[in-house]
C-alpha cells in the first residue's frame, strides 16, 4: 500500500523552509527519502529506521514519528538546486520492498 | 567507482512483442531491484534479487519476470507488451549491509514505448 504525500507540490523562494510529510496507514519498518530532478534518477537523501536509527544528508533533515507512522523531511534554507520531486518509500517489515508515495514537486525560485 | 548502467536506454516496441531490460550494478552491490515509474502511477516496485535470489516481489502480472547472475547483473523480462507498459524502467543497486532494503543506488532507466 502506497504512503501518502503531502502537499502535492510547493514554490519556494530561495532561503525558505518547507516540510515534506508521508504518512502510513501500517506500522513501518524504515522510511526512505528520495530526490528525483526532471530527467534525472532519483537520488537518496536519507533512510529512517524503527527506533531512531537514520542514516543520510548532513545538509537534510527528517524525522519519523513511529506512532503515528509518520515522517517528515526538513527543507530549511532552500536552495536552487533543492528544486525536484522528493518520495518517500516506506518498507512494512524488513522485507526488501519500498512502497513509493506520489512525490511532492518542489520548486525552489531566486 | 562505475554507476548503475542500464540497456537499452530506449526501446520501442509494439503491443504483443517482448522485452528484455539489463541491470549492471555497483560494483560490489549484491543486491537489485526494479521499479516501474509512470506520470500516473509513480514509482512502483516490480522485484528485488539477492545472490541470484528473489526475496520480494511487487503486485504486478506475471508477464513481468527477473533474474539476477552470479555477477549480481540482473535482467527483466516483459512478456505480451501491453500499452499500458510503457514507462521508464529503473533498476536500483544496494550494498545491502543489514536487516532490510539499504541505501538504493538507481541507474538511468530504460524508456519503454509500446505501440
């Protein structure tokens, strides 16, 4: 079952912050941020692990909220090259499969 | 160290054919799994191998099917190509060093169109 993202897409200006969310109707393993430019292939940004465990980007930040089986990635200070599309995967159990959210667009201008 | 290659980077073909997508991973990477990326249905997952092994599976018809080698290379297969098939192909490499999916390293794709 695929994670909800939300907002659909958001527009920056340089030096702003936002707040990406995904949420899961199923108790999560680990949760996966990734960032995907137009033409591109996603790239990873930070995984989040069923007890406090993260693993990523000096430059990003998230948090996971287990209870709730929520997380929530950080865009603070927003740069050009923040501009893409950002998923969020979530792994159930550790069972080697990522469900990927819709994405959300976020468009960094000057 | 070399990226995730993939081959054929674009391929046309018509409804009926089938198709055979390749796989190099990182260099070291046991680990590959495909996903299926669309406008409209994102990134879904279609397998993950594992020293030649599939350990998961995404819920997708039998018509799409992998391997993976001794050399960790992997390759997909879509039988019956149906319109409905067309998207970019991903393929994504992991070091694979603990319990559950790692660090996903993705290549370029493969861009299938189907007529």
């Amino acid at each position: 079952q695929q994670p909800v993202q939300s907002p659909q897409a958001v527009i920056l200006r340089e030096g702003e912050d936002a707040v990406i969310n995904c949420s899961s109707s199923k108790a999560l393993y680990s949760v996966h941020w990734y960032r995907q430019k137009h033409g591109e292939a996603p790239v990873f940004l930070m995984i989040l692990l069923k007890g406090g465990e993260q693993k990523g980007h000096d430059k990003i930040s998230a948090s996971f909220n287990e209870k709730k089986q929520q997380s929530s990635l950080y865009l603070t200070a927003s740069q050009l090259s923040y501009s893409g599309t950002y998923f969020c995967g979530t792994e159930k159990a550790a069972d080697y499969k990522l469900s990927f959210g819709a994405g959300t667009t976020v468009t960094v201008r000057a | 160290k070399a990226g995730v290659t993939q081959t054929p980077r674009y391929l046309i073909k018509t409804r009926g054919q089938q198709v055979t997508l390749s796989c190099s991973p990182i260099s070291g990477h046991r680990s590959v799994s495909w996903y299926q990326q669309t406008p409209g249905q994102g990134l879904q997952f279609l397998f993950e191998y594992f020293s030649e092994t599939q350990r998961n599976k995404g819920n997708f018809p039998g018509r799409f099917s992998g391997r993976q080698f001794s050399n960790s290379r992997s390759e997909m297969n879509v039988s019956t190509l149906e319109l409905g098939d067309s998207a970019l192909y991903l393929c994504a490499s992991s070091p694979d060093t603990g319990v559950g999916t790692d660090t996903q390293y993705f290549g370029p794709g493969t861009r299938l169109t189907v007529l």
